[in-house]
C-alpha cells in the first residue's frame, strides 16, 4: 500500500459555506518593515485578512453554528499556555502584531495567525480555502524575504526580541491545529511544526500532555491507525526528516511499539534499509538517483514535505529577440515524488504558467503568437523568416521496441527527457508531439500526454479540442467528400449546356492559376473562354468520375464501428444515385498527413490540389484541384497550419501539431513544428519529438518520408523499452485489459526477460540501418528488479546501443531522467552518418520488398492481383518514384499480431496499395487494416464526467 498525507483539518470538516468576495488569485503577500509603530506604509506594509473567512463565520440571525467551529472552540478553551495555564477565552495578540493590526481578537472567534517570509501566494491560497472550509478566520503576516530570525517577534519601536523568530517558510494550515503566537519577553509559545526547545524537550521526554506535539506527527500516526495498521513491531524509517518534525515523528512512533530509525537520503547503505523497512516516512523529496525499486512492493510510503509545483524562465529584452530565438539559461522547477496521484490530479496540482511567459521565455515575439485562453498559443509562420539566419539544434527521435498492450510510454520518455535537460541540466529543449484524437480518448487507449510527473498540461485540453486542428481537417475532408458526391449527381442530371454556362459564371472568379492547370491538364492552352470549342467546353465542364473507384472517405473524430460500410444517397432528391460508402477516424484522413509534412502555406495549397479522390472512366487520376475546392480547403486550414505551444509539467516549452495515425500514415508530427523548434532552441539545444508505435514502423516511416520532406537530418535514436514488454516479447502469459496482471509480470523472471531482449536488439539494428546512434531509454516500473534492469541495459550495448539508461520520469519528473539526458547529449556530439534505406526511383515493388526484407525480416512478399493492378496504374499515372509508407499491424514485426519477438521466414502479404498523392506516399496494405477503431466492451467515456460546479472534467486517464 502506498499513502501521502492528506491535506486536511482533523475534525474540522464541514459542508462548503456561500463563499465571501472572491480574492484575486496570485494576489502578493504583503511584507512586514522594520520599525514605526503605526499602520502606515513605513510600519507594517500590509495585512492579510481574508474576507471570504469572515463571509464564512458570519452566520445570519439565528443561524446555529456549525459543529466543526463548535468543536473547534471547545478545543481552543482546553489549550494551555506555557505555563500550563488555560488560555482564557478574551486573549489578545499582544506585541507587534497585535498592535499593528489593531485586533482585540478573541479565542472565541476561532481565528488563526500564521507567518511566512517571502512571498509564498500558494500557501496562503491553500491556507485560505482549508480555513474558509473549517469556518476560521485566518490573518497571514509576511515579512520581507531577507527577514531574520528576530524580525518575528520585534515590538514597534523596540530592539527587545524574544527567544525564537518568525518561520522562514509558509506556515500550512493543513499542519497546524491552531496557531497563537504570544509576543513577550518570555520564550515565544509557538504552536506549529516548528516548536520551542521547551516544547521539544517535554516531547522527548515523553510528558506529551504537558507540551504540544506536532500535527503532522500525530496525522501520520492516526492515518496508519485509521487504515487498520498494528504498529507494534513495524520498522518505521523516517528519512530526509530534520529538526522537531524528525524528533517528533520518532517519539510518537516509538511509543506505539515500533522499531524506529532515522537517516538521510546520503546514507550509506541506504538500499538495505529500504529493503526492510515497513514504513516509510519522507520529510523531503527523494533524489532522482534513487531508484523507486529500492522500495519494497507492499511499503508504506508517507510523504510529509511541502511538494507543489512552480515554474518560472529568463525575462529576455524583446529588443533580443530579433537575432536569437530561446537564450541558453532559463530555469524551471523540480517536480517532487507524490504518490497515490492519477495523471489528472497531477496536471491539476500545477498551474501552468501564462502561455504569453512561456513565450517570451523561448524568445517568441508578442505579434507571432495567437493566444487560445491561458495555457494554448498558435505560433504563426513568420518567427521561420525572423530566424532564418539561426542555426539548427540537435534532432531526436523517440522510438520504441513492438508494442504490447501493457505500453512501453514513448511519450512520457520524450516529457521526461526534455524536462531533464531544460529544467536540470539548464539546456534548452523543446518536446514536439502528436494531437491525440478524440477516438481513442473516449474508446480504449485514454489520454496520450504521458504520465505521472511526465506530461502536457493542462491534460484536459491536451487530450480534447486543444485548438480544432482535428476539427478544421474534420470540415475540410467531409467538404471535398461531399463535393465530389455533388459532382456527380449534376453531372449526370444536368446537359453540358448549362455546365457550360455554370464554368463561364464562375471564369472570372477564379485565378489564371487555377483555370490554367486544368486547362493545361486537358492539353487545352488557351486563356479566353469564347475560343473553346464545343468539344474542348465538354471535357474542361465534365470530370467523368467513376464512382467505382472513389478513395475518398468522409471522417469523424469518434471511434465508430458502425460507419465502416454506409449506403449514402439513399434520399428521393439525390435521384436514385445512392454507393456505397465509409468513414474513417479524422486523423486518417490525407489531409492530416498533408498537414505533418507541408513547410509552408503555399506547400500545402499545392498538396492539397493533389490529392487524388477517385480516377475518371479513362483511367485518370481526379484531384481536389479538377474539382474546384483547393482554395475553400486552404481556408479550412488556414490556422491548423500553426503549430500549438503548451508546456510540459516543470515548464518546458511543447509543440503538439498533427497527428497522422502510425499505421495508414507515417506516425509523425508536424514539419513546421520541429523546424520552428529547431531555430528556437539554438544550436546547443535539443529537438525531441516521437514517432508512433515501434521503430519498424514510425521510425522507419520517419526516415524515409518525413526527413526526406523536411530535409532534417537527425542526431539521435532514443529507443524505449520496458521490463514487462521484454517479458511479453520472450513468450510471456497474454494480457487482458481490466484484469490484473500474471505473475510473470510482477515478479522477477529473468529469463523472460533475456528472451525478449530478441525483440530490442532487433529494432537497435534497425535503426542502426540509418546510421543514426542508439540510445536505450528503459522505462523502469515498481515491479522492475535491479537485476532484470541490469541485464536489460547489458544486452542493448552489446547490441550496439551507443548507451542504455534506466528511466524513473514517472515517478519524478526531469530528475529521473538525468542520465538519459546526459547520454543524448553524449550521443549528439557524435557524428551521423544518416542515410535513406531505398533510393525512391526504384520500382515501387522493388522498395516494398526492402522495407519487408530489411526491416521487418521477411523472406520476401507476395502482392495480391490487386496490388500489382494497382502499382502498374499509379506507375502509368507518374507516382512511382514516391516514397512507401507501410500500413500493417503495429503488434508484431510481421502481419500476424500474436506473432512477438522477432518472427523469422515470413512471407509478407500485400493485399492492396493505394495513394496519397497530396501527402507524397504509396501506401501498401498488408492484411486488413481498418480506418475507423470501434469501442470496445468498456469504453473509457464510462468514466468521463464533468463536474457542474467547478466545471472539471473527471474521469480521463
């Protein structure tokens, strides 16, 4: 079982009461100056007294009070003073904080007094909304950040201080009781986790009804008594704990009979402490260096440390931006180990910083972004002119071994990764990735912006809308669908006459451009309408399309298994010109891939007129250009063009643009998007983005298309893997989705995992292909041993891997990914020497063949009479010398999905090959391949709701 503390008031819970005035959110602390004894600017600069807290204890005539504040009060009557004195009900706050503030505040008006130095706006956020829960009034004083131990306590006007000063952190409310301070010439009474020596030494003592115990101590012994723990005889290690918190936590434990030690996160031998211990109680975050198998399955881990999140860069003088894109130096936070944490709650324990600072902060112009509310930027096209003159950084690619349904998390390596080297290592980076569709969100596969301490935040607007890209494609595809269904019907029910007619209305509307390349289509050269004849009028009015050849599917962005065969045109009005028809999910559509490989606006323009949808009854290819739609479908697209900026969870800078499927299409996302990252990042800077399913697939798809149309070279192969999925590779038991998992998987095998490594030296020798260096990223779970990770680290060097790293950015964020950061850059700094697998004017079967036999392993490949009629008509129509993109099963090196490892002697099957000719690939089909994913028995929209009141999506992975 692992637990955290949870943050609450014992006992003081109670229904949310109408909330008071709301206050700003991120409204600084006011400090606290040096002498005066007024109110006045030069005395105490400001107080925080939190209306919404008076809202709440201020009940109407006759109101009864609640319980949680009765309870409260009564607990307030029965506290003792240093003395051992009963606090009296009417106590003032004497000393500088009682008379700056003015209060003759009472015990019987449960209040609190808490203290920070420094600004710490969270905390006192946090502190807010738990007092406004528990009905108290609460007042936080802050000091100036460089305030010392005596400032705390110095009356107005006065030099006289008393025995202890002021915290040097945010007080937290959700550890403290109740907080007085009494300023006098006595000892300072200071009831909070930070006690006095006197306090300390009656706890140690053990007279615990004479002196106050911490809450978090006593919390951490009531949250293990409350979950049915017997502590007697239990080994409790408290560690990276200091000072009274350390002191009291042992004390406690002790006395309910547990065998308690103490130690710092340094210590030697620290793994066979680990291993024997039952509790494990933090007092700060866990180093990256320790690994989380260190930890037994079954420990009790606590987590009593102030853990949030924040985020902040380098300010840089816009006037700088003009020669340089991102400056090397910005800074970003740590993430802490949090456990017990879904994905969303994660995402929603950091506030992303405004989307206009991210953008100063990688040196964006405030005029080359466009803002989609607080956390989502379109960066537009023209910062590519501004930088033309920078150079490139390092390019990346995360791959992965064959996938398995248990996940081998390329994405979560890719945040983790540029977390590491932004936030920890202070390199500049950038994370470029795919939109996910809204298909598999509510199907089976849930969100894709990673996980754990890894992810794109906020996840709820990764994973959904973002900012209608897949939308805009979505409009566009369906329109040029429905215009050739339209072309059809009034070809056949209208004479050429009024065709004819229609063509001469619209002449002048359109461009010479446009008329000229279907005029020049036609072998017609003539620019005046009146001069054609009859017979020429006839063939620019007609397309002739013949329906039996149409490759143009409507699309939706929902998993859908009944649209995978339609009859459409079944309406009287459509005159009896019904087909058969079918749509696909919306990031299989061809405009999709157009958008991932264009470098520019007027490069998708013309990639989008050339896309084929059907052929004519001559045999002839029919594009979006013959049909007059080019224009209306760059509209459409105009702003999905611009890749979206987000921020991963420490504060990087992400790039989420396109998102063609892996398997119909290359995987990959945008161009624009890693060319606009490459010039901001600087030339010691990096560039990570991911291919989709394993490296046979989109690796192999990255290399031969996407480089060869971005003309990006790249640096290095970061290759994932996991334990699990080697074991599965080496003939582990199957996997069911929704039932636990053998224990094959949970437990140590290490022959399991010997066998499976077949399948990760395959894919380093494929990448190996391309003369790319080889990094292994071993994606380390809780159920990893040292030795399995050990053995999967040995066996990728000597498969070539330049290096193999375990990876803990789940559980830690960038920290856990350090050394694989480390290695990447190792490996940069090492010359490629990238090379194309197949030159593309080889014959079409001829580069099928090679991609079957070099990177898959297949003895040869067999084509249907299908296939071989279609690569002899798109050969005829000049699409030979297109680069091939493979459309098979993901699961398996082969066509068959059950087949693991490294499948041997195969022959490849092509059923069918078919184009994208506005995208720049032949796309053969090997098997059956559907377009449209259906939902399984349980679907992931059972558990997405939204809550009406917050307005917080609940439920997504």
């Amino acid at each position: 079982m692992r637990t955290r503390l949870p943050l609450v008031l014992r006992q003081l819970r109670r229904p949310q009461p109408p909330a008071g005035p709301p206050r700003p959110r991120g409204a600084p602390c006011r400090a606290l100056g040096g002498g005066g004894g007024g109110v006045g600017p030069e005395g105490l600069l400001g107080q925080r007294r939190l209306q919404e807290a008076q809202a709440c204890s201020s009940h109407g005539q006759g109101s009864r009070t609640p319980p949680a504040r009765d309870a409260l009060v009564r607990a307030c009557h029965n506290l003792e003073g240093p003395a051992g004195l009963p606090v009296p009900e009417g106590l003032c706050i004497p000393g500088i904080f009682g008379s700056a503030l003015g209060l003759g505040a009472t015990v019987g008006v449960p209040s609190v007094l808490t203290g920070s130095a420094g600004d710490d706006n969270w905390m006192q956020e946090t502190n807010q909304n738990l007092a406004r829960e528990a009905g108290l009034n609460i007042t936080h004083i802050c000091l100036p950040p460089d305030s010392g131990e005596d400032e705390g306590h110095r009356e107005p006007g006065s030099s006289s201080h008393c025995h202890r000063g002021l915290y040097r952190d945010a007080v937290p409310l959700s550890s403290i009781k109740w907080c007085f301070w009494k300023v006098c010439s006595e000892p300072a009474w200071l009831m909070a986790d930070r006690v006095t020596d006197i306090n300390l030494g009656r706890l140690v003592r053990g007279d615990a009804h004479e002196c106050f115990v911490s809450p978090v101590a006593r919390a951490l012994i009531e949250l293990l008594e409350k979950s049915g723990m017997n502590l007697n005889g239990k080994k409790i290690l408290v560690i990276g704990a200091h000072g009274a918190l350390e002191a009291a936590v042992q004390c406690l434990f002790q006395r309910k009979g547990s065998m308690t030690m103490s130690c710092q996160w340094a210590t030697p031998q620290l793994q066979s402490k680990l291993l024997e211990t039952d509790v494990l109680v933090c007092g700060s975050p866990k180093p990256g260096e320790i690994p989380l198998t260190w930890i037994q399955p079954g420990t009790v881990v606590l987590s009593c440390f102030h853990d949030f999140l924040s985020g902040f860069g380098l300010q840089i003088p816009e006037e700088d931006y003009t020669e340089l894109g991102w400056k090397p130096g910005a800074a970003f936070s740590p993430n802490t180990v949090r456990t017990q944490a879904s994905d969303i709650e994660i995402s929603r324990g950091q506030t992303p910083k405004a989307v206009d600072v991210l953008a100063r902060e990688i040196g964006l112009l405030t005029d080359e972004i466009e803002i989609y509310g607080k956390s989502k930027a379109k960066v537009r096209l023209s910062v590519l002119e501004r930088l033309t003159g920078q150079a490139d950084g390092k390019y990346v690619l995360v791959a992965g071994i064959t996938p398995t349904p248990l996940g081998e998390g390329k994405s979560t390596v890719t945040i983790g990764l540029v977390q590491a080297l932004t936030a920890h290592l202070k390199v500049n980076s950038f994370a470029c990735l795919r939109q996910p569709s809204q298909g598999p969100t509510f199907g089976v596969k849930g969100g894709a912006a990673g996980g754990g301490y890894a992810q794109v935040i906020p996840m709820e607007e990764f994973n959904l809308h973002l900012t209608g890209d897949i939308h805009a494609i979505t409009a566009a595809n369906n329109l040029l669908a429905a215009a050739i269904d339209t072309r059809i019907l009034h070809e056949n029910t209208q004479t050429d006459k009024v065709r004819e007619r229609v063509l001469i209305a619209i002449w002048g509307f359109l461009s010479w451009r446009d008329l000229c390349k279907r005029l020049v289509k036609l072998g017609i050269h003539k620019t005046d309408p009146s001069t054609l004849t009859e017979e020429e009028m006839s063939r620019f009015a007609r397309l002739n399309i013949d329906p039996s050849t149409i490759t143009w599917q409507r699309v939706l962005d929902t998993n859908d298994r009944f649209l995978r065969k339609i009859t459409i045109g079944q309406a009287n009005t459509e005159k009896g010109f019904s087909r058969q028809a079918q749509f696909d999910i919306a990031v299989a559509s061809e405009i999709m891939a157009v958008l991932a490989l264009t470098d520019s606006l007027t490069d998708m323009k013309e990639r989008l007129g050339r896309m084929v949808v059907a052929s004519d009854k001559n045999g002839q290819p029919v594009t979006a250009e013959d049909l007059g739609v080019t224009g209306a479908l760059t509209v459409l697209m105009k702003d999905a063009i611009k890749p979206n900026l987000m921020q991963t969870l420490e504060g990087t800078p992400v790039f989420v643009h396109a998102g063609p499927f892996a398997n119909i299409a290359h995987g990959n996302s945008s161009v624009l998007a890693d060319k606009i990252a490459l010039k901001l990042v600087g030339e010691e800077g990096f560039v990570v983005t991911e291919a989709g399913f394993g490296a046979d697939i989109g690796m192999e798809k990255f290399f031969n298309i996407k480089c060869r149309a971005s003309g990006l070279v790249p640096s290095v192969v970061v290759l994932v893997a996991t334990v699990r999925a080697l074991k599965m590779h080496g003939g582990g038991p199957s996997v069911i989705a929704g039932v636990p998992l053998k224990k094959e998987y949970t437990e140590e095998n290490i022959q399991l995992v010997a066998d499976g490594c077949c399948n990760l030296q395959k894919q380093i020798q494929i990448a190996q292909l391309f003369g790319v260096p080889v990094v292994v990223a071993l994606n380390v779970f809780k159920t990893d041993t040292r030795a399995e990770i050990d053995l999967v680290c040995e066996l990728a060097k000597r498969a070539g891997a330049f290096n193999a790293v375990p990876c803990y950015h789940w559980s830690v964020g960038g920290k856990g990914s350090v050394d694989l950061a480390q290695a990447v850059r190792e490996a940069a700094n090492k010359r490629s020497r990238f090379q194309f697998l197949y030159d593309v004017q080889l014959p079409i079967v001829e580069k099928i063949r090679t991609i079957a036999q070099a990177v898959y392993g297949a003895k040869d490949i067999e084509l249907s009479p299908e296939a071989q009629s279609k690569i002899d008509r798109y050969t005829q129509q000049g699409f030979g010398n297109l680069p091939i993109c493979m459309a098979k099963t993901h699961l398996s090196l082969s066509h068959q999905p059950d087949q693991k490892g490294v499948p041997r002697g195969f022959i490849l099957p092509v059923s069918d090959v078919r184009a994208s000719i506005g995208a720049g690939f032949i796309y053969p089909l090997v098997g059956t391949m559907s377009t449209m994913p259906g939902l399984p028995t349980r679907p992931c929209f059972y558990d997405i709701d939204l809550d009406p009141e917050t307005e917080q999506v609940q439920g997504l992975f």
